[in-house]
C-alpha cells in the first residue's frame, strides 16, 4: 500500500473510533483519536495501564497548541524550532480533549511531529492523535517494529504497513514540563 493509501485507510479507522499501531518521529505509537474516549479507554487496556499515567498527543502545527491548551507560554515556539530531536512539552491547562488524557493537575504532553504520515494524518483527521509507546506499561518500549509483541499487534485494530523498516533504533521523544512564566524541568531525555 502507498503512504498515501496508508494515511487514507488510517483516517478512516480513526474517525470510526479505532485504535491504530502506527509509525511516529520517534518510535512506533498506539495512536487514535485524541477526543474520543471510548478509544482512548481501549488504548488503557491494550497496555494494561491506569490512567493516572498519562498519553502524548501528537500535533501536527504549533498554530494548533492554543486548541488544546489553556495558555501557551512564549518560549514554546522557540524550544520546538531550535529542539535537535523530538521535544514533547507537558502543559497546564489541557481543553478540549477527552478527560481520560488529562492529568490529575490538569495537564497534557503534546509533541509536534515532523514525519510526513503523522503530519498528514492529524491534518485530514482535523483532531490530535494520541500516541503511547507499543508496549505493555512497565516493559520496555520496543525500538524496533519486529519488537513489537504479537499481543499489542493483534489488539489493536490496525497496523499500518508502511516504514516498518525504517524506524530502527530510534528512541521516545526528550519530555519537558513547562510552566506559563517560562520556566520548564526536564522530564526525560
């Protein structure tokens, strides 16, 4: 299938409430729409994980932040367009997202991606997408598709078919928390 059947076929599933094993900037994710709750909920089964452990949401423009933030600092534009790898920020105020993604203090990590079928994606869904490393909570983030369990492939409802060779050995995102003055603490690099 061409990426552009890939993106096609994903959105689809997506507007459906379907839940997707898909190729990110950083590593392979469990992704679905980030304003559904029923699937955001099936994503929390699928890793066996509470949901007091928070979900990445992947935007595909930092035009789009002040959708789903309350208030986004000015320093925010900076750190992405001079980050080197892949910048997850963690910020106050998250809106209109499904409730089972925000954090107890109110909170949400969303990335900006880069990659083309991401980037597509979120801009013909017109939502967030959710993304979460393919693997059991507490087990090691798989680096490379073949790492995958079977377990995680078969309970999703899709496995995109395309860049399954190209993301070796990458890694999860650098996770910063920043607050409204500016100020941020690094999470994990």
């Amino acid at each position: 299938m061409s990426l552009e059947d890939e993106i096609q076929k994903s959105v689809e599933l997506l507007k459906k409430g379907k839940v997707i094993l898909y190729p990110t900037d950083t590593i392979w994710g469990i992704g679905c729409d980030a304003t559904n709750t029923k699937a955001v909920q099936k994503i929390y089964k699928i890793k066996q994980r509470t949901e007091s452990k928070s979900l990445i949401l992947l935007l595909d423009s930092i035009e789009k932040l002040s959708n789903y933030v309350e208030r986004v600092p000015t320093i925010t534009t900076e750190l992405i367009n001079h980050s080197a790898s892949p910048l997850t920020i963690v910020y106050s105020g998250a809106k209109n997202i499904s409730k089972n993604l925000i954090a107890k203090d109110g909170s949400i990590a969303i990335r900006i991606v880069k990659g083309e079928y991401c980037s597509k994606v979120i801009k013909r869904l017109g939502k967030p997408l959710v993304s979460t490393s393919a693997n059991l909570s507490d087990q090691a983030t798989p680096r490379h598709f073949e790492e995958i369990s079977d377990d995680i492939k078969s309970k999703v409802d899709y496995v995109v078919d395309i860049f399954r060779d190209r993301i070796q050995g990458m890694k999860p995102s650098t996770i910063i928390r920043i607050e409204e003055n500016g100020n941020f603490e690094i999470l994990r690099q």
